[in-house]
C-alpha cells in the first residue's frame, strides 16, 4: 500500500501557543508532518497561530496561515486553499478538538475535506471518558469505576458511593486542566465546579482513586494494513496521582516482566484496534497495583503527544514524521529506518541505555499558588538525559534542570521530610536523597511515597557511593573510585563541592588518570546494526562512537528546558543558527537537552549531543570534535552563562565577544558605557545590603524597581513603592541573585516601552530589524506585553532616536550578530532599559513579519559575512530598519488558569509562557486575532466592567464611549461611575467586594460581565482588586490590567464589527513586504 | 573477567556462581524476559551477553520458567540489580543464577562487547569469575569445542517420554487469557530442547501433548498415534542431527507436522535443504518478520545461530511463507501438499510479542482438516 495518489493538498493544524501541558513538542511534531508531506511531494497547507515556531517557517509548508485556531478562520483558510485532507493528530489537543469542531460544524463536508489520521467517531471514543471506558470493557480491559456528572450533586452523591479520595477530569481538556483528587466533601465540589466549567461539553468524569499505583505509558504506531508495533514503553517514577507530564520518567519501563510488559502490549494494541486509530501514534496509559498486578487503563490519546516526543528523542524513532507518512497511505514496513538504513521501520526499538525526563516548574513565578503536584500539569518544562544506567541517566537530568544550585547545596530541613515525601512536590526528588542521607530506611521512604524500591534503592545507591567518596580526598581517591563516581553519573562539580577542591582540580585529576567521557550512539537497536546517524550521548564506557570528522564545524549550545523567559523563541534560534551553518557549508553540532525541542531532532543538524549545558560536558564534547566556533548567542541566559568560562578555558567562541556580552549584563560598566554614549537610562544604583539599597532608592526616588544582576524574564523583580518593600526583596532577593548585588532603578511610570531588535556585522553596519511597540506600558515585562510592528503611536524623532541609539550602543559594544534592545519613552524622552547583545524573545516573531530570516543573516555575520552580502535576504536593506507590509501584534499566553489563586495583574516579572501573533490590516483587527488566539477573545456584546486608577481616569472616558457606541453595556465601581456619569455615559455602579453585594465578583460568576478594564492602583496589594482578576480568570472572562490594552481592545471591537474574517499566508505577505522595499 | 578467542579481554565484576565457564558468546537484544531467556534450552553451550544494562530488576519467580534450569553457561551485563522488586518475584535474579551454577560478569561495556560480535561475529569466550592470566584464558578459550558440527540437543533433551498438561496462566487479574480449548487432539512432541510455552501454547488450543526424546524414532512415535506431530527449538548446530532429520522425513505425511527454531532447520534438512551459521544470528524480540500468505508483519521473538538456505529448498515441494525484513534471511515454510508448516522464530514468545500465536491455531486446524481427509 505505496502513498494515496487521490489527494494532493493536505491541512496541517498546529498547537497554537505554548501553554502548559502543550508545548513545543508539539512544533516538533507539526515540523516533522510538514518535512515528510512536502518530501513527498503532497502541498502542505498549515495553519498556527504561533509564530515562534520552525513550523511556522515559510519553506516548511507551501502554505503557512499565522491566525487563529478557530473554526472561523480556519474555515476561510481551507475556503480559500481548497486541501483534500486535514491532518490532525500532529497539533496536540488543540488540533484535535478543532479537527472535530470543523467536521461538526460542517465544514469539512462542504468543502470535501478528508479527515485522515484519526476519524472524529475515533477522537471522540478516545476523548470522551465514558465513551472510552465502555470500549475498554467492551474489550476486556480494567478500567477505573466510575461516573460521568453534569452537576455538583450528582458527583457527590457518586463519591459518597465509591469514597474519597475521588479523582476528578474534565472531557475535553488538554493537560488534565480543571482535573484534580477530591480528599473530601469541600475539594470535591470547589474542583467539580471549576471543572464543570473549563469542560467544553460542560462534563466532568468522577473516578475510582488508583493513587499510588505504578504507572505506565506505551507509544503505539499502526498503519493502515493493521501492523502495530510499540515504539517505546515509559514507567513512570512518581506513582500514579502526579500527572505523566509532571512526573519523573524512566524509558524503558524498569519493573515489569516480560509476561507483565506483553500483557500491556496487547492491551494497547487491543485499545488501539477498538478506538479504531487506523493509523499513526498513540499513547496509552496504564496503572498497574503493586501488590496484585490488577492492571487498568488509565487513558489513550490518539494523536502524537508530548510522550511521543519524549519516546521519539528516547529512542531515535521519529514517530510525527512516520505517522504522517502513514496517514497519507504508506506501511509501516515500507518506510525505511533513517538511522539504520538498512532495516525497516517496522520494528520496536530496543534500548541499551536508560532515559530518564525531568520535569521543569515554576511555582516561584506564582506566589499564592501551592507546590504541590497532583493529577493537573503544572511543569513548563523539562529536560530528558540518556546515561547507561539508570544513576547515570538520572544524576545528568538533574544538572541538566539549571535550578541554579548544585544538588550539594541545596538546602533541606529534616524535619520537612515526611510532608515533602507525602504530598508530591518538585522537591520530592531532593528530599528522598536527603531522607536516606538522614538514616532513612528504603521501606520507610516506600511506605509513604509509594516509589518503587527498585528506583529507591538506586537512589540510595548513588546517595552511599557520595558518602563512600566523601571519606577520601581528591589526592586519596583511587582510580577504580572515580571511575566509578563518573560511570554513576556524579559531575566533576559535585566531587568538587564534597572534597572542597572545585570542578577543575577534578577534572584535572581525572584526566591525568585518563577517566575521560566517551560517547555513545542512539541507535534504535542496541548496535545490532551499524548507525548511520550521530546522535550520541556521553557515557564512562571503554570505546568513544563520535567519529569526529574533519569539516570546518561550529558548535550551539541550545538553550536547555524550557522555562518562562526562555523558551521555545531560543530553540527556535539555535535551530536556524544550524540550518544556516549547514547552508554556509560548516558541519553543525547542537548540545542539548530538552526533548520537546526541533534542535534534539537527530536530523535538525549534522550532528545531535543530547547532553546537559554545563561547563564539564560541553567542554567533554569540546574535546572530542573540536569545533572552529562555538555559538552562545542564541540559547538565551544558558549558553551565555557559559560563555565566559568556556572562553577561560580556550573555547573559540565566535560573534560577540563574551567581554562585551558581560559588559552589557553588568549594570556598572554599562552604565559608564552609556555615560560615555550620553544615552539616558533611568537613574539607577546597585547595592549588596538593605541599607544601602534603602539609601539609593531614597536617593533616585519611589517607585523604584530592584532586582538581581544576570536572570531571564524579569526573574524576581518587583516595583518597590517605600523603604518597607526593598528591605524585605533584600531578605528574600539574595537567593536568587548569585552573589550578584541588587539593582535599583528609578521606576519610570506610564512609560512606553518599546523593543528593538537590530543586526550588526564587525564592520560595525547596523541593520534594524524591527522596532516594536508595546501595548502594555513599562513596568509590564516585556515578555508579557503585547507588541505592534510596526509601532503606531510613535514620532518620527523618537523613531530617529532609537535608531540611532541602538546603532550606536551595536557599535559600542562590538556585536557581531543579533542584538536586543529595550527603551522606555517618557514625555518624549528615550531611555535605555536594558541591552542584551544576544538573539532576543521577539526574534522570530521579526523574522515572519519582515520575512527576513533574523538568525540566518547573524549566523553569517558571526562567519565573518558582511551585512552587505544579504541583500538578496533584506531586499536591498542594509541599514535603517526593515519595512513591514502589514500590521502585526504579538500577544502573549499566560498559565493563570493553571494556578487558582493566583493574582494575574501583570509587573515586571514574566510569567507568560508562551504568544501568538494576529494579522491585520489596521491595528485593532491585528490584535483582536492576537487576542482570539491567545485564548481571551474580546466580547461582541454585553456589559463591559471598568475600574480605573485616577490617573487612567481621562482615558478611560473616551475607551468606554466607544465600547458604548458599539452597543456594549457599561458597568463602573463608585468613583470610575461617577466620571463616566459626568461624561454623559449610561453606566451601571457596581460594589466593590467590600462595598456589599451583589459585588463585582458575584455579577463575574453570574456570567454578567463580558469584559473587565481593571487598572491598578499602584502597589498591587489589594486584596479587592485581586479578588476581582482572579474571579475574571477563573470564569475566562477576559481581564485588562492596563488602560492601554483597553484602547487597544476597543480597536479591536471596532475592527472586529468593520473588518471582514480575513486571512493571509505568509508566503503573501512576504511577496508584499519584497514589494514594500 | 571474560576473554574471547580473538584475544579480546572485557574487564567486570564477578556475581553469581564463583567459577569459570566457557561457551560461545552472543547478545541478546531483549529489553524484557531475561529469565525466560536464562531458561531456554537453546543457549546452552552459550553465554549469553544482554544489551538492556539493567538486569535483574524484577527478579526471579517459578511462573517464568521456560525448562527446570537455566541453559547459558553464563551471562554477561551492565547492571546487575542488587534487589528484586516485583509483586511476581521470588527471590533475587542473582541467587537464582548462583544457586544454579551460573557465573555472571556485571559492569563489562556490553555496548563494546556487542559491537564487537557484531563486526567480528560470535566467537568462543571464557568468563573467569576469579579472572586469571589473560593469555591463558585466551588460549582455553581457543582450545574450547566450537558450536558448528556440535550435537547439544540431544545432551539437553529429556531421557524419557512424558505427559505435559500445564496451560498458559494469566499473570496478572486483570490479562484476558481466552479460555482453555478441551483437549481433543494428541500431539506428540519432539524435545530438543522445548521451551515450556510453547508446551503450555499447544495444550492451551487443546492438544494432549506427549514429549518424547531427541532420538525417538519415527515408528516409536508413530506407535503413540499422534494427531499431530511437534518439532521443538533445541541448542546448535542443526548439520549433525541427520538422524532426526531422518526419523522427520519418514513421519512427513503420516500426520501434520508444525516446527519451531530447531524444528524448523530439521524440517529443512529433511526436505533436502542445506543450514548455515549466521554471523552474529538472531537473538531478540523485535524482529519485524513478513507473513508472505497474509501480507502482515509480525513482530517477533528470535533465537537462533543458523538458518535454513531458502535456495537449497525445492520450491515447487514447499512454498517459503516467512521473511525477516532486517536481513531477508528465510523464517518460514510450508509444504505445497503435505501438512508441514514451521518458522524459524518463536511464536510461543517468552520472551516477547504475542503477535504470532495464531500459529498453534494453524496447527489444530491443519489436524482437524487433516483428520477428516
Ligand atoms: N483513577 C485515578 N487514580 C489516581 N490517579 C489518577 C487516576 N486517573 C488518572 N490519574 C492521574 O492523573 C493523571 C492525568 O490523568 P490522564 O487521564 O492521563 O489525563 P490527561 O489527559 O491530563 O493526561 C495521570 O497521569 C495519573 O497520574
Ligand atoms: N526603570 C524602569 N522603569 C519602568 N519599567 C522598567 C524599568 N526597568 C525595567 N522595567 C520593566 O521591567 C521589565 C523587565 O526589565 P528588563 O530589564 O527588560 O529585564 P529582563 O532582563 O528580564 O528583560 C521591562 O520589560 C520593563 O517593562
Ligand atoms: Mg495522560
Ligand atoms: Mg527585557
């Protein structure tokens, strides 16, 4: 069965924003579906509205649409493209749920669009719990008792049936968002409603509790003629109760024999062959008691999912791309294996070495939410390391996490352990070590975390080895013992930290007695056959499987998990930096260690080291291939933290010069630097102890903003209004800043912000590839606010200042690449926030709106190219800045949802995960997409809520007129009221919280407000403002914090009642903007 | 330590029974069954290298047994687990190896070693649990008898013919294991080394089975009035086992005959064709095979060193059904007008997928239709 010739035009749907429970894993399926369609000949039609993705790159698809994933636009997309078949288990649940949406709404019919890869009747028996749980019966497999409710009282009357706890899922919603374990009768209806709510079709499945059992998942891939085969078995560490996404996994399943582990086999492939997925990826999910073997199902998604990522990377197998082939007619034994060559792709891999992923949080980002896991995704990212054992495999995860902190000196309070080990938490992990450092015995530990003692008692293993080593010195160890520190995965650092020398006299040493690290290949077969693919690892084994070659080769240093602030923007970077290194005819070699990224692709470069980003292994990999050039400018803080210390060390480091990248980070020489540029910042100073924070702020005047030196997405930054503020940021701050002082600057309020992203060869030609405006005024992170390019509001001088600024700063600061700029724009002054000589969030988003490839052009630049050689890819351009044909607005995607309780007012600390980008004619049609997209629709109708700070007031007047003309209802508290009264609006006065009832929060959960302005008045501590913004959240009612975004959303409403639905292509709107220039 | 005839030496740590043990060595890419794979008649006269480097996780428990005792000489791994963590588990793997002779060398690269096989081919080795003069070693190891032209199956076969009544079990509640077939058939199986599954297999789909020796006649065989005969797996060299193949030539046509592994290279030889050492073989339980009747693939559980040349068969008398889709080599055959059929692979599993038991469906139904010719 050779590849459908009956259809020619095929319809991608991507996952729309990063978010979490759906992250760039799945930008690395979409990419791997586009590169097999294309390949073979079929048009690729691809619809995303997330520009940060490769994906999303005009030579993936022939047709690329940045817009909404709603039924609307995506129905004028396919009006107007006309594609045979939609693809839609390649974009997670988003596609998935919009897959359905389209064919129930008719579309699909009406314009005769095949739905391949899984039919609705399947999507659905999988995605409907109840439907799902019958199938299984119907096939003989064990699922967990339980019960599908509409209503609170329903699912009451159940739990009191079967007894607490009770676990609780939502139909419909990806990452278990709006799940969660009721304990008792209070848990159960707070979560039920929340639930009930966030469930498209409005059902909640209550569920007998299988906490504590081992869990499992398998990736299953089937082709039309029915052969099955399993890609990879995953067990997870934390037992059931911590969701797959947010659980510490290990590849292949550790504790199951072969009767146990073909028992699951044919379950999933029963499962598979019943749900009727004919044919691609699936997951499936199984909990298996410890003590008896009773097995049930836990769930199966029929699409590729963040575990097929994770199991792609695990095991070399590139699940998106041959479940693409599939769908489109081809066999399983008819695709050949990339890395083997010789052998088929239908086969199971077979693993010689272990996987372990490790989750990512953030919960420092959202005071007020609690740390604790449970069955709803909480992590934003996470890494995955490949060691030949477990230990090993488990001690590179950790350091590949980044937490700041070396493991040895993390610290722990004994008597923490029971409630750590108890209820899961990102710290458990920690805490079992120290548990067992503590004299804990491994039954104990079992008892209360339900962690298999095969994994416990590895733990305790590498725990007694580091004691064992602590007795001896680095002059006393023997050979044989650091061998073995190393085969176990210990890093030079810790041995450092436990014998008091440093990494480097370790690393001396071990050298001197030629402990040095090998590497190994993933191959897909346990070297049953050769591998023609270098995808490699590093390991303490005998035989290194590198074979470098002797190209000219650079090397990049990816830019590690994913984490608010550093996100999939950096992979997307580093995946360029690659594709252009291979155009400009040098050998590419990318170090990483997220799973859910393109560059871990084995064919994103010529060569893949899925390895840790810390000082020893990149220099491991140094050693072995020998790179002409080393790239940190695009993987974000994480490279650039290595910069300096690999250029120590004899790295060639190519573009900027990590001095210069330094000098920019530290405020001190920057702000001689720009004293002697006489470009203005705000008045700043920095201090290393509360006094002298105090004294400066006193001096600069409150507001002032502090922060540590040398962190990513406003990390721990806050606005301090009095002395009280900075002294207590001073207690908590130290932690996070690194032995770095803190930085104080003037506050500038009501500012506008603006960024720029600018281009620069060693000749010192300055290109500016876009100057962005925010939405949001400064003070909201950058990362957070919505930006326009091109800017609107903006004077042609304050326009001629920036340019020249930046130019000027490029110069000064020698760089060789890309660079990123903030200023800030207050009564016609510019400042400078901060530059950053390194490629920036906003890169890719430059880059699809201009057309111009940003990091492709810095790459050559760091060759040593000038800007003048590019001009076939800047039309002509090669200073000034880059013209834009239309009108595009970023908008970012926040987690709030994911994190009741949490105040979603928006400060200087990011905590977006992920953006989109909306398309317009005019401003307001641009950002009212961005808005659809980013999940917060503006209303078309009803009653509009506002409540300004005085000095929002004026504005406000006009913004609330317009809502009115448009035939929106008003509705203000007291003071806000009065003015809009005086102005002539009709408004209806509602209470404050604590004005009396109904209050604002009631008329929110009665579902009477459509839209909510809500400014802040100043220190965001008001526990009535918050009340407000967290009802709006968690009952998905749009919520403006700043007044301008509410302009902005009156544009939008206006655009939205004038303007057509309308797409464009990229392709298009690259053609126009070549026209522009 | 272990020393290979070509001189290489891989050093390790000793587990297991304290003593030396020579034997051909080859790897098994198996990620799960290393106790059914320690059990399994075929390795004996090999020490068996596993390429998944943690072992012995799950421990060791009697359900899993595929013969009384293990059959490899030794065995060679990563990781050798210092605890057994199953619901299933009995005891830990390591005392089960030990309290039965097995030595086993734990931290040898078994990647090197693998790779090393794989471009070099399976050779002789000697696995010194107390190490010792590396030349020497090399030296037993080279001195040691080779696999090719070694009769093992009938040292490993039973001595005398016996009933088996066992059927498959369930290991878990929740595995829907279909009900046990009434017994309505008598097979009379072949040991040249049977694993007890595909007993367990035949009595499942409702066959009285009676296992009889290695030497066993055809007239002692027919003489049991057999619905169906059964040519089992079995250790080495399928060449020197003429006399079986002798005895499988006069049964062909008396009664349906079904061949596994060994069983299959017999049938071979008994049909005129020729077997040849593969260079490193087949040994593992993810090899796509290509079912040529149905046009499926099968994922499958393999174990063996030799194969039967699909060129020196006749094919206008049997038709070739079964390909190996890594490496083309021939996996099975059935002839045009006798009910003969065998694979090469082993559709008992243990370890491995379950894709292939329809196999032993065939075999009933090729007694039933057979029967009422
Ligand atoms: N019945 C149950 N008892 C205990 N934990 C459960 C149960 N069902 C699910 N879980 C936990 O919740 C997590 C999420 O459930 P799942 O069905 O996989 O939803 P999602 O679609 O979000 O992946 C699982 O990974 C598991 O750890
Ligand atoms: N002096 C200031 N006045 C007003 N807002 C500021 C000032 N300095 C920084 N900010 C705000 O804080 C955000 C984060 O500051 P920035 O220096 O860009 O840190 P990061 O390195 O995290 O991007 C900026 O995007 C801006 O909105
Ligand atoms: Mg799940
Ligand atoms: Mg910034």
């Amino acid at each position: 069965m050779p590849r459908r010739n009956d259809i020619h035009r095929v319809l991608i749907i991507g996952s729309g924003p990063i978010v979490i429970g759906q992250a760039c894993e799945f930008d690395y399926s979409g990419a791997q579906a586009c590169k097999a369609l294309k390949a073979d000949g079929y048009e690729v039609v691809l619809i995303n509205s997330n520009p940060a993705t490769i994906m999303t790159d005009p030579n993936l698809a022939d047709h690329t649409y940045i817009e909404p994933l709603s039924v609307e636009f995506a129905e004028e997309v396919i009006r107007i493209q006309r594609p045979d078949a939609l693809l839609s288990t390649v974009g997670g649940q988003t596609a998935l749920n919009l897959s359905v949406a389209l064919a129930e709404a008719g579309v699909l019919d009406r314009y005769g669009v095949e739905l391949i890869g899984a039919k609705v009747e399947s999507i659905k028996k999988a995605e409907d719990r109840l439907l799902f749980k019958d199938a299984m019966r119907k096939i003989g497999l064990d699922t967990p008792q339980s019960q599908l409710v509409n209503n609170v009282d329903d699912g009451v009357a159940f739990a009191n049936r079967i007894g607490y706890p009770v676990i609780l899922r939502p139909s419909f919603t990806m990452g278990g968002s709006g799940g969660g374990i009721a304990y008792n009768r209070e848990e159960l209806h707070e979560i039920l409603e929340r639930g009930l709510d966030l469930s498209p079709v409005h059902e909640v499945l209550i569920e007998e509790s299988v906490l504590g059992w081992k869990e499992f998942e398998l990736e299953v891939m089937r082709d039309l003629a029915d052969n099955a085969i399993i890609v990879c078995s995953i067990e997870n560490f934390d037992p059931m109760g911590v969701h797959t996404g947010d659980s510490i996994t290990v590849a292949p399943a550790q504790t199951l024999t072969d009767r146990e582990y073909q028992m699951m086999r044919d379950a999933s492939l029963r499962c598979l062959r019943e749900i009727g997925v004919d044919t691609g990826g699936s997951n499936v999910q199984f909990a298996i008691n410890p003590q008896d073997g009773r097995m049930v199902i836990v769930e199966m998604n029929p699409r590729v999912s963040r575990s097929s990522a994770l199991a792609s990377k695990a095991t070399g197998f590139p699940i998106a791309k041959i479940a693409a082939k599939l769908a489109v007619g081809y066999r399983l034994d008819e695709i050949k294996n990339d890395i083997t060559k010789v052998t088929p792709a239908c086969f199971e891999p077979t693993l010689d070495y272990v996987v372990v992923k490790i989750p990512r949080w953030q919960f420092e980002k959202f005071p007020g939410a609690e740390p604790v896991l449970g069955t709803q995704m909480k992590s934003v990212g996470e890494v995955m390391a490949i060691g030949r054992t477990f230990k090993q495999a488990l001690a590179k995860g950790i350091r590949s996490l980044e937490t700041g902190k070396p493991a040895a000196a993390e610290k722990f309070d004994p008597d923490l352990i029971p409630k750590r080990l108890i209820t899961p938490n990102p710290e458990r992990l920690g805490y079992v070590r120290f548990a067992f450092e503590q004299g804990w015995t491994l039954e104990q530990i079992h008892e209360i975390t339900a962690i298999d003692p095969w994994f416990l008692r590895q733990i305790r293993e590498m725990v007694d080895l580091e004691l064992e080593l602590g007795k001896v010195s680095l002059d006393t160890v023997s050979r044989e013992q650091l061998l073995t520190a190393k085969r176990d995965g210990i890093s030079d650092t810790r041995l450092g930290l436990l014998w008091k020398t440093g990494s480097r006299a370790v690393r001396k040493k071990r050298c001197e007695l030629g402990i040095t690290a090998v590497f190994n290949r993933v191959d897909t077969c346990a070297a049953e056959f050769e591998s023609f693919t270098p995808y490699l690892y590093s390991s303490y084994e005998s035989e290194n499987e590198a074979a470098p070659s002797d190209r000219k080769k650079v090397m990049i240093l990816g830019s590690g998990p994913n984490r608010i602030g550093q996100g999939i923007e950096f992979d997307y970077c580093c995946c360029h930096a690659s594709f252009a290194l291979q155009e400009f005819g040098y050998e590419s070699i990318m170090v990483n260690c997220n799973p859910e990224t393109v560059s871990t692709d084995y064919d994103t470069s010529d060569r893949l080291y899925f390895e840790p980003l810390t000082r020893e292994e990149v220099l491991n990999i140094y050693d072995v291939e020998k790179p002409d050039g080393v790239i940190v400018q695009f993987g974000g803080q994480t490279p650039l933290n290595l910069a300096l210390p690999l250029k120590a060390a004899g790295v060639p480091i190519i573009g900027t010069d990590p001095a210069d990248i330094d000098l920019a980070e530290d405020r001190k020489l920057f702000g001689r630097l720009l004293d002697d540029l006489k470009i203005p910042s705000p008045p700043n100073g920095s201090a290393t102890s509360a006094d002298e924070a105090c004294a400066i702020a006193r001096r600069l005047g409150f507001p002032v903003l502090v922060r540590p030196s040398y962190v990513l997405g406003g990390r721990a930054m806050v606005i301090a209004y009095d002395e009280e503020m900075v002294r207590r940021y001073m207690r908590e701050a130290v932690v996070f800043s690194q032995d770095r002082p803190v930085l104080i600057d003037r506050f500038l309020e009501s500012a506008t912000e603006i960024d720029v992203d600018a281009l620069a060869d060693q000749d010192g030609s300055v290109l500016i590839a876009g100057i962005m405006e925010h939405i949001e005024e400064a003070g909201v992170h950058s990362g957070d606010s919505s930006c326009v390019l091109p800017p609107q509001g903006l004077s042609r001088e304050i326009l001629n200042t920036i340019q020249d600024y930046t130019a000027r700063l490029a110069r000064a600061l020698h760089v060789i690449g890309l660079m990123n700029a903030q200023y800030a724009i207050k009564d016609g002054e510019v400042f400078v926030l901060e530059v950053n000589p390194r490629a920036s969030r906003t890169v890719p988003y430059v880059s699809k709106a201009t057309g111009v490839p940003l990091p492709k052009i810095a790459v050559g630049l760091m060759l040593g190219k000038k800007l003048a050689e590019f001009r076939h890819l800047t039309g002509d351009v090669v200073s000034g800045v880059l013209p834009v044909s239309q009108c595009f607005v970023k908008s970012p995607v926040f987690p709030f949802a994911k994190f009741p309780g949490v105040d979603p007012a928006l400060g200087p600390e990011m905590r977006s995960t992920g953006e989109v980008m909306g398309v317009g004619e005019n401003f307001g049609e641009a950002f009212g997409k961005a808005q659809l997209s980013a999940g917060t629709p503006l209303p078309d109708s009803g009653t509009v809520f506002i409540s300004v700070n005085d000095h929002d007031k004026a504005a406000a007047v006009e913004i609330a007129a317009t809502f009115a003309d448009y035939g929106f209802q008003l509705a203000a508290t007291r003071g806000t009221a009065a003015l809009l009264k005086a102005a002539g609006l009709a408004v209806k006065t509602v209470f404050k919280v604590n004005e009396g009832r109904p209050n604002a929060v009631d008329l929110l959960k009665a579902g009477s407000l459509k839209l909510v302005i809500y400014t802040t008045t100043g220190s965001h501590s008001f526990s009535d403002e918050q009340a407000i913004r967290r009802t709006a959240v968690a009952y998905r009612v749009p919520c403006i914090t700043t007044i301008s975004g509410a302009r902005a959303s009156a544009q939008a409403v206006v655009s939205a009642r004038r303007d057509p639905i309308r797409v464009w292509s990229l392709q298009e709107i690259h053609k126009l903007a070549a026209n522009a220039r | 330590m272990l020393a290979l005839e070509d001189g290489t030496i891989f050093e390790g740590r000793s587990f297991g029974a304290p003593k030396d043990s020579l034997g051909e060595v080859v790897f098994n890419t198996a990620i799960t069954g290393y106790q059914e794979i320690f059990t399994d008649p075929s390795y004996s006269g090999q020490i068996v290298v596993l390429t998944n480097p943690q072992i012995g996780n799950y421990g060791a428990n009697d359900d899993d047994l595929e013969s009384a005792r293990p059959y490899i000489e030794g065995l060679i791994v990563r990781e050798l687990s210092s605890i057994a963590s199953n619901w299933r588990s009995e005891e830990k793997a390591e005392k089960f190896l030990a309290d039965k002779g097995i030595p086993v060398a734990a931290e040898i690269d078994t990647r090197a070693l693998v790779r090393h096989l794989r471009t070099r081919g399976v050779m002789r080795g000697i696995l010194a649990a107390q190490g010792g003069d590396p030349k020497l070693l090399v030296e037993r190891a080279r001195n040691s008898p080779s696999m090719a032209g070694l009769d093992l199956a009938t040292r490993v076969s039973t001595q005398s013919s016996y009933a088996w009544n066992q059927t498959v079990q369930a290991c878990s509640p929740s595995e829907p294991v279909a009900a046990q077939a009434e017994p309505w058939c008598h097979v009379v199986a072949y040991d040249y080394g049977i694993k007890r599954n595909i007993l367990r297999r035949l009595v499942h789909v409702g066959a009285r089975v009676t296992v009889v020796p290695a030497q066993t006649t055809a007239e002692d065989v027919i003489a049991l009035k057999p619905d169906g005969i059964f040519l089992s797996n079995g250790p080495g060299d399928p060449e020197p086992l003429q006399h079986q193949a002798q005895q499988v030539r006069k049964l062909i046509g008396k009664t349906p005959i079904f061949g596994i592994c060994l069983g299959h290279q017999i049938l071979g030889l008994a049909l005129g064709g020729k077997t040849y050492k593969l260079k490193f073989g087949h040994r593992g339980a993810n090899h796509p095979v290509l079912n040529q009747v149905t046009q499926k693939v099968e994922i499958t559980s393999h174990n063996h060193g030799f194969a039967v040349d699909p060129d020196s068969l006749n094919q206008s008398e049997v038709e070739l059904t079964h390909i190996n889709l890594n490496d083309q080599t021939l996996e099975g055959f059935r002839h045009r007008s006798e009910p003969v059929f065998c694979v090469q692979y082993h559709p008992e599993a243990a370890p491995g997928p379950h894709d292939s038991h329809y196999l032993f469906d065939d075999f009933m139904k090729l007694i039933k239709d057979s029967g009422r010719r």
